[in-house]
C-alpha cells in the first residue's frame, strides 16, 4: 500500500483514539473500584467541604494518602484503593507541610477544628497554616464537617466518641472547679495516681518545660497558665486554669503521674488533644514538671516512690559514674 499524506493523517488520528479509547474510556466502563470497608457516602456539608478544600489549596500542605511507609509517622491506617470511590478529585497530595489527613477525622472534637480553622495559632502557637478566618463561618463549618468525614467509618466512630463525652466534660466543668477536677482525676487510670515525676525539676529541665509549654499549650493554657489563651473562646469546656487546680489538690497530693497521662492521651469530648506522636516521654515529664512548679506552686518530682524512668535512661546516665566504673 502507498503512504500518502491523506492515509497517515487517518491512520495517525485512529491511532490517537484507539489509545484515548484503551487508556481512558474503557477503564472508566470496566473498571468500578469496590468500596473499602470504611468507605462511607459524603453528606451535602462534606462535598461542600472537599470542594472548598480542592480550591483552597489545602492539599499543597497535606496530604490524604498513607502509605506502608509512613507506618512511622503514626499512621492508624494503610489508605486503600476503596477509600477513594466517588470523591472526586481524589485529593491524595505531594508535600507533606503539614500533617496528613487521611485519617483526620474525629481526632478533635468541632469546637477545636472551628478554633484552629479560625487562627491555627489558636491551639498550635508555631503552626504555620494559614488562618481562614476570611472565609466566613458558614465554610469553616463545611471544611469542618469535611475534615470530621476523613477516615470513613473510622472517623464516625471517633467523632462519635467526641459527641459522647463532650456534654459529659461541659457538666463537670459546669459542676464547679472541685467537682471538674475530681471527674477530670476519676478517668486516669488508679496507676497512674500515686506516681510522682521521675524527672528531676532542675532549672534545666524547667527551662526546657517553659519551651515546650510556649510551643505546644500556651494557646490554649494560657501564658500564666490561667486557660486565658486565645483559644479559650471557642473551646467548651475552656482549657484548664491550671492556678484553680493548686487550690483543689488535697494536701499535697501526687500529681506528676496524672499530667503525665493526661498530657500523652489527651481528653477525649474535650480540646485538649494527645501529645504521644509529638512529645516523646522525657518532654512530657519535662512540661509536666514546668506546670506544676510554675502554676501549681509544687512538684512532687523525686520523691518516694520513684516513678519509672524512661528506658533508654540507664541509670549510670543520672549518676556520672560509667557502669562498671566502681570494679575498676
Ligand atoms: C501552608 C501550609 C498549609 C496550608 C495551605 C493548610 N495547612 Fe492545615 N496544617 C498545616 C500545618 C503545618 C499543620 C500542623 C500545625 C497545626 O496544627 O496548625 C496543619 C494542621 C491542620 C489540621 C489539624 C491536624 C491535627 O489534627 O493536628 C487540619 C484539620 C488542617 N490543617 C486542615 C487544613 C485545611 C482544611 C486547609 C485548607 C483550607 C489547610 N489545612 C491548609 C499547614 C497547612
Ligand atoms: C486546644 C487546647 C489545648 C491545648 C493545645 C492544650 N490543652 Fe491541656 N487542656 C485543654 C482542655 C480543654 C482541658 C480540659 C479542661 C476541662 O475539662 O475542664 C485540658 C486539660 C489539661 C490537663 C489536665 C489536668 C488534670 O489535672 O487532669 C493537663 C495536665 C493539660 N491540659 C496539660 C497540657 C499541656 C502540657 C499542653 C501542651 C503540651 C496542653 N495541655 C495543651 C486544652 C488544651
């Protein structure tokens, strides 16, 4: 047969659309991906939600994609193909700037995402997320109820935890700041309760509390401790006065192990959120030490009977002497 030019434009645009055909059509047709098991419809207010997000440009800081890889990082979740089906674009996301969201929802209750939304520096003092405050509460309440859908079946049954406890945590603080703490003291675990600091309260180690407490708790905690922090006014309950909690501990009573738990799983109905993925043990009995020195007025950090020590700390490590030392 002769090429000619009439014979290779035909040929060349049959070519381009048995591709078209192949690569894009077909698959669309043949290929219906089966939902995951967490997989779960959007309401109106979550597509109105996803769509604010995709023109936002929330996905150039996060991403909603994790991978066997990112295990270390946390992740609850290996994401599946069935996660995706009909969320359209899928918003799977690059650059990591800010924390992944795959697995966003129920992790804090509404009112926490309504402040952070609203100034991120609200209850994350060094966060550099824009603020939306701009965008008018009525789409901060759909990026919202959004970011509660991430997760499926998962994040409903995280934000109903949330829902659960939340009026419960409202009453206690309602009840008047003994009552409040002793609920707020009856859900950590008895373990917990007779265990003081291991840490010392050094200068050191307050300094370093000082720091960790302006990075993460101030926003909330205010800077004297007092709950005056800027997120005070969205959160329900408000963020605890830390200066109140001295007058209601009975005489002297133990409070190192207490904060530490508090602080590692956060309280679940409430803003205060779990630090376990971001401080590691020895900063939060750093901080731990901090507050109970500078607004609680004491700390039972060294005293009998001896916490645990963090396991990497051999104790060698505490008494300047190697092991081994005292044979040679
Ligand atoms: C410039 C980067 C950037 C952009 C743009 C951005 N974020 Fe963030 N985001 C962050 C960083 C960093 C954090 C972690 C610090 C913090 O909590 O604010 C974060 C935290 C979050 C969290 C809280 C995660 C958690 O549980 O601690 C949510 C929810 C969130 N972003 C949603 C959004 C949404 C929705 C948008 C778009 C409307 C958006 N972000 C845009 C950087 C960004
Ligand atoms: C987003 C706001 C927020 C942030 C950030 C926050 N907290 Fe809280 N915190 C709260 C709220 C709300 C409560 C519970 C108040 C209540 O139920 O009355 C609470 C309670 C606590 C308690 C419980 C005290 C007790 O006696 O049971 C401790 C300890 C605590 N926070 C320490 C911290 C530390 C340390 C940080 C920083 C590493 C921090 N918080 C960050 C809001 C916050």
């Amino acid at each position: 047969m002769k090429m000619t030019p009439a014979l290779l434009v035909i040929g060349g645009i049959m070519v381009f659309w048995a591709s078209v055909f192949i690569v894009i059509i077909l698959p669309s047709i043949v290929w219906q991906e089966p939902p995951s098991a967490a997989w779960q419809p959007w309401s109106d207010d979550e597509a109105a939600g996803h769509d604010l997000y995709v023109r936002n440009g929330c996905s150039y800081c996060h991403s909603q994609y994790v991978r066997v890889m990112d295990w270390g990082e946390g992740a609850e979740r290996i994401a599946q193909r069935g996660d995706y089906v009909n969320q359209l674009p899928a918003i799977l996301g690059t650059e990591r700037t800010g924390p992944d969201l795959s697995q966003e929802g129920g992790e804090h209750p509404e009112d926490w995402q309504i402040a952070h939304f609203i100034n991120p520096r609200n209850t994350r003092p060094l966060s550099l997320m824009p603020s939306w405050e701009f965008l008018g509460m009525r789409d901060i309440r759909h990026l919202t109820a959004y970011v509660r859908s991430l997760g499926g079946k998962d994040a409903t049954f995280r934000a109903q935890r949330q829902e659960e406890w939340k009026p419960q945590a409202a009453d206690a603080y309602a009840g008047g700041p003994a009552a409040n703490i002793q609920w707020l003291h009856d859900h950590v675990p008895a373990p917990w309760h007779p265990m003081p600091n291991p840490y010392p309260a050094t200068d050191a180690a307050l300094q370093r509390g000082h720091k960790i407490y302006q990075d993460f708790c101030a926003g909330c905690h205010g800077v004297v401790g007092d709950g005056n922090g800027p997120a005070k006014e969205f959160l329900n309950p408000p963020p605890l006065n830390f200066t109140e909690l001295r007058d209601h501990l009975v005489g002297g009573q133990y409070i190192g192990g207490i904060f530490y738990y508090q602080v590692m799983n956060g309280i679940t109905g409430t803003g205060m959120p779990y630090f376990k993925r971001e401080l590691e043990s020895e900063k939060i009995w750093d901080v731990s030490n901090y507050i109970a020195v500078d607004f609680v007025g004491y700390t039972d950090a060294e005293t009998a009977p001896l916490g645990i020590d963090a396991s990497y700390e051999p104790e060698w490590k505490n008494n300047y002497s190697l092991p081994g030392a005292d044979e040679k």
